[in-house]
C-alpha cells in the first residue's frame, strides 16, 4: 500500500523524503509536456497525468528542485543527508 511505498522513499537516517532521480524529473516533464499537446479526450492523456500525480504524490507538488545526481556511478546526495550522518 501507500504507507509501504512511502518507506522506501524516506532517509534511512533522518527518515526526510529522498529527492527525486535526474530520470525521474524528465519523465516528469515529459509527461507533462504531453499532456499540453493532447486533448482531454485522448487515453495517453490520462496515462501522462497519472504520471505527473504519482511523481507529486511521492515528492509533492512544492519540490524545491534538489535531485539525486548519478555520475560515474557514484550518487550525490544533498549536503543535509551528509550532515545528517556526522
């Protein structure tokens, strides 16, 4: 359910919500670009926006626009996560 999803999305640590991947943000705006160019009338309409309120939903609709960054196979995390385990 709901409750279980929402653990997987939360520091281990200071249990903050996790930001959202540099994948999950284009597949965000993608949907939602989509979703300007079709009409309401449209099925892959409805899929676009289930996309964009299952993203808000996990990361809400105020995201501030910190991200996890995958580099060379190492993962930045955001500097309070680092703080969080000092």
């Amino acid at each position: 359910g709901r409750a279980k999803d929402q653990l997987g999305k939360c520091c281990p640590l200071c249990r903050g919500t996790i930001p959202p991947s540099r994948e999950e943000i284009a597949n965000m705006k993608m949907a939602k670009t989509l979703m300007r160019e079709k009409s309401h009338l449209d099925p892959e309409y409805y899929k676009d926006a289930q996309a964009v309120k299952k993203f808000e939903a996990a990361y809400g609709e105020d995201w501030d626009g910190t991200m996890i960054e995958y580099d060379n196979n190492f993962v930045s995390l955001p500097h309070y996560v680092g703080k969080a385990i000092c």
